[in-house]
C-alpha cells in the first residue's frame, strides 16, 4: 500500500513539473510576440517609408515593389490594395518587415494589368504610400 502511495506522489509531481515548465514556456513566448508587435506600433509617430522604384512584368503578371524606409524605425508591410477601373480593387498580403533606413523589395504575383492607383499598407493605421501606374515601369 505504502509502495503505490509512493508511486502515485511521484507520477503527480513529475505530471506538475511538466505542467509548469510548459506553462511558462508558453507565457515567454507570448509576452516576447506581444512585446515586439508593441514596439512596432509604439514607433509610429517615427516611421516614414517611400515606394523608391517598381515594374510590372506583363507577361508574367507580376509586380515589383521596391520601398525605402526613410527612418530607423522597423515598419510590418501589411497588405497591398490596386484600384482598377469601375471601382475593382484587388487585396494582396504581404506581412513582412521592413527594416529601418533599408530598401526592400516586395513581389506580388497573379497581377492583372490594368490597374491604375495602388495604396501600401502598414501597421501603423496613418501611414501609407499610394503610388499611380505612371510610378511603375
């Protein structure tokens, strides 16, 4: 009796262990995503970034975006939106960094030519770059 006592208490506290150490590596983690997805947004006010170059492939249907970040604050490029005539726009995400005082070039496929405007995304809600057509080559 005393033996499955014993037995019972040490499969209880090695469950416990397990239990805490996955516990806490969980909250690390999301306290670490939650700290730098605020950094991110925090740095707003700071943040300006320029569409430097791009070209359409026609062919291929694939647009080049090449964007400048013209501060030291790291910008997430969110999503991509292209206006076409009669009010059709077209949404492609994007999710990817652009790292401070860097250029970056983003590639977005299945492009229909015809496009007129674009709008360029970020995390932070007030800033964007729109760009005509007549910008890509």
């Amino acid at each position: 009796m005393r033996r499955e006592v014993i037995m019972l208490l040490s499969i209880m506290f090695t469950l416990a262990g397990i239990l805490i150490y996955w516990t806490n590596t969980l909250v690390s983690r999301t306290l670490i995503s939650a700290e730098n997805e605020t950094a991110l947004e925090t740095d707003c006010p700071l943040a300006l970034f320029a569409l430097y170059s791009g070209k359409y492939d026609i062919s291929t249907k694939n647009l080049i975006l090449i964007l400048e970040n013209k501060r030291s604050v790291d910008l997430k490029i969110d999503t991509v939106y292209l206006f076409y005539e009669n009010n059709v726009m077209k949404t492609f995400e994007v999710n990817q960094i652009l790292s401070g005082n860097e250029l970056k070039s983003i590639s977005l496929t299945g492009v229909d030519d015809g496009f007129q405007t674009g709008r360029i995304k970020t995390n932070c809600p007030e800033l964007s770059v729109d760009f005509t057509r007549s910008q890509i080559t």
